[in-house]
C-alpha cells in the first residue's frame, strides 16, 4: 500500500479553526501598515471600536500579532489608528470631495448628506466605527472625536456662508447653530438607512428639512421642489 502525501490543510482553513494560517506575503512598510489598519477598521466594526483585540486585528490580516504591534505599539493607538482614518475618509474623501462652489449652498449640503448615505452602502465598516465614535464621550477616543467634529463643523460652516453671500440662505439663520443642525443630519441619515429607509427615502426627507430650514426663495420665486 503507497502511502499519500497528507493534504496541505493551511491552505483551505483559516486560523481560527486550530490551522496554522499561511505566512504574509512581503509588504512596503506603509502597505503594510494600511493593511492592518483595513483590517482593524473591519474588526472594529464588527465587534466595537474598544473591543477589537490586535490577535482579532492579525488573524484577519493574515500577520503575527508581533506585526499588529509593530506598527501600533498598544491597543490605545490601533484605536487612534482607526478613528483617525475614519476622519480622513469623512472629511477628505466625502465632505471636501462633495465641495461644489458652482453650485446653491442647500442643494451641497444635500449631495454631501446623500454620498454620506452612499457611503453606508460602500464603506459600511467606516459608517459603523463613526457611529460608536461619535457617542464614545469619554477618554482620548472622544477628545479625538472633537476635533474631527470641530472640523465637520467648520467646512459646513464654510458652505453655509457662501450661501448667505449666493442669496441662498434663509435671512437671519444662526450659521453656527445651522452648521451643528447639518452635522447632526448625519446620524438622522445613518439611522434611516441602517433601519431600511431607501435612498428615495432619504432623498426626499434630506431635501425637505434643506428647503424648510435653509433655503431661501427671493422674493416672487417659490423653490422648486
């Protein structure tokens, strides 16, 4: 009787499952770094933002712990790590990318509402964490959460002012206050989405509370609904 080769199981199972997982392949450090933080976020999402491990964070980047730690040293930085790439994407990649000056201040605040709500649908990882986040009000986490929110605030607030000089705005409207409103509206989105509300659904409640709150119709014009 010939006896086989026994079967590579490394390859068919994950670590999890008591196999030994296969050796990472080689990384520029900075890949390497983003793909851990990739895998943190996911992780983060998944089981809480304080509450993801660095073995949970290396098992799903297929690396040593040993690794996880190498480019974050302690767990207080891997959440660090996450919410600050969580402000990135949230400030750089939705606010500032949704920027149009061409265009009337409620109908961007708008646009920026709906690719939030978009987000949910191709970054759901990122929406989940800034959820946690944004209620985390103790600690480091939320000192963090202040200037990201700080932040949101000012660029919001740079859109409603253009507004008022475009004749945009409603007369009289408090920008500070109207800025936290607009800001707020984003947990409103994540909420109707998460809870089944459709994109039309959204749409329509976004551009209801825009044109009720914000917009201003000169005098003898009625806005278009």
């Amino acid at each position: 009787m010939v006896n086989k080769k026994p079967p590579d199981l490394t390859s068919k199972y994950p670590a999890d499952e008591g196999v030994r997982p296969r050796r990472a392949s080689r990384m520029r450090p900075a890949d390497r770094r983003q793909q851990i933080l990739r895998c943190a976020l996911a992780e983060a999402a998944r089981l809480g933002l304080e509450r993801a491990r660095p073995s949970d964070v290396a098992r799903a980047a297929g690396v040593a712990v040993s690794t996880v730690f190498h480019y974050f040293p302690t767990r207080e930085e891997l959440a660090l790590g996450i919410v600050e790439e969580v402000d990135r994407f949230l400030l750089e990649d939705l606010l500032a990318a949704t920027e149009d000056p061409t265009r009337p201040a409620p109908q961007v605040i708008e646009a920026i509402l709906m690719v939030f709500k978009d987000a949910i649908d191709t970054h759901e990882d990122y929406v989940r964490v800034w959820l946690e986040w944004s209620v985390s009000v103790r600690g480091g986490l939320w000192r963090r959460y202040l200037v990201f929110y700080r932040a949101a605030l000012d660029g919001i607030g740079a859109i409603l002012a253009r507004g008022v000089a475009q004749g945009a705005i409603r007369p009289g409207t408090d920008l500070k206050v109207a800025a936290r409103v607009v800001v707020s509206l984003a947990h409103m989105v994540a909420q109707m989405s998460f809870s089944g509300a459709t994109a039309d659904d959204v749409a329509a409640t976004v551009h209801s509370l825009m044109k009720a709150y914000l917009e201003h119709a000169p005098t003898g014009v009625t806005s278009p609904e």
